[in-house]
C-alpha cells in the first residue's frame, strides 16, 4: 500500500524563523527574556534527537506551540543530508527552526512511527523527495514536495517489526558514537596534561 506523507500525518508544519523570536545583537535583554534549547540540524542524526548537540538561544517572545517539539513528533532537516528523529520524552520542548520541519499526529492505526522515521531515512525515500528537485549545497525542500512525499507502508505487523529492529539500531550506535566521544575526550585530556607538564619542565 501507498500513502503520501500527508494521508498519514495530521500537521506537516515548518519551524520557526528564528530572527523573529531571538533576542538581537542590538535590542536589550531583561527580565522578560528567556533561553531556549534550539534543535539545530547537527542534533538531528541517525534516528536520534542529539541532546548534547542542541543550542541555548536567548528569546524576547514565545514561540508558537507548534514550533516545538512534542512526543512522537518526527523532525527533519530540509536541507541535506534531510536527515529525520524521532521525538522522545526527553527531546519535547525544543524550539524547531525553519529550515527543519516538524511532522505531527502520525496515524498510528496505518503507520508504526518507528518505521516511519526509518523509512524517512532509508536513501529510497530521499531519492524520491528529490524527485524534480535541482539538488546543490544548499537545496532546501519546499513543505509541499515533503508532504506529497509517496510512504510504501507494509502491513502493520511488519512494520512494527522493521521499525523495532531500525529503533534498537539507532539506539545502538547512539550510544557507541558517544562512548567513542567520551574516549576522544579521555585520549585528548591526557595528551593535553603531558604536554603541559612538559611545557613546564622545560620552563625551570
């Protein structure tokens, strides 16, 4: 069976221009100000909502409700690689910018959300939202061409099925990818200690 994004999902809604809510270089901070975590699209990769990788923004006004993230929303870049996450408890709250877009409302009766989100990433997909597209460096996809993407949808069974097996390996190399993160920090702190101690040998 066939869909297009829009059959399946209740809001298909682009994120927030930023300059609109941020506090400018220019305009005067106080009390009535506030920080926000924004998704940039380096937090969105693999699957997953990089936590570490959000960045503390500082807004004059609120943005709207449906600028952010909530539970069991998908996000996706617009730009290359168009990269998608799945939304969990921890990622809701995050402020979404516009050159992401947030897909809300999935019909969980006709669509597993987890192979959705694999499916978004699958390279299949993105050849297919490219379709008619002039891809370069900095190609963003319009909301139209995403929400009239085509979604091959097997029965419900083996799609909870496929999305498990996707879920459980994006989880997996979530976390390989921070440990090996951690041991780069770990080898860098050493490094950088011995060569200040021989710096300071050389010194005396």
């Amino acid at each position: 069976m066939k869909y297009q994004l829009s059959d399946i999902a209740k809001t298909i809604t682009t994120g927030q221009i930023m300059n609109r809510v941020t506090l400018g270089k220019d305009e005067e901070d106080n009390s009535s100000c506030f920080n926000m975590q924004e998704l940039v699209p380096g937090a969105i990769s693999g699957g997953v909502v990089h936590l570490d990788n959000t960045l503390a923004v500082r807004l004059k006004k609120m943005p709207l409700d449906n600028k952010m993230t909530k539970l069991n929303d998908i996000v996706i870049k617009l730009s290359s690689p168009y990269d998608c996450a799945l939304v969990t408890e921890e990622a809701e709250g995050l402020l979404v910018p516009s050159y992401c877009a947030i897909i809300s409302g999935i019909d969980e009766e006709h669509i597993n959300i987890k192979y959705l989100v694999g499916y978004l990433n699958s390279e299949f997909a993105r050849e297919k939202l490219l379709i008619g597209v002039s891809v370069s460096a900095g190609t963003m996809v319009k909301q139209r061409s995403l929400s009239e993407l085509e979604i091959v949808v097997p029965n419900i069974k083996k799609q909870a099925t496929i999305g498990e097996a996707y879920w459980q390996s994006c989880q997996k190399k979530y976390v390989l990818e921070k440990m090996v993160l951690n041991q780069q920090e770990i080898s860098d702190s050493i490094i950088d200690e011995v060569l200040r101690q021989e710096t300071s040998y050389d010194k005396q």
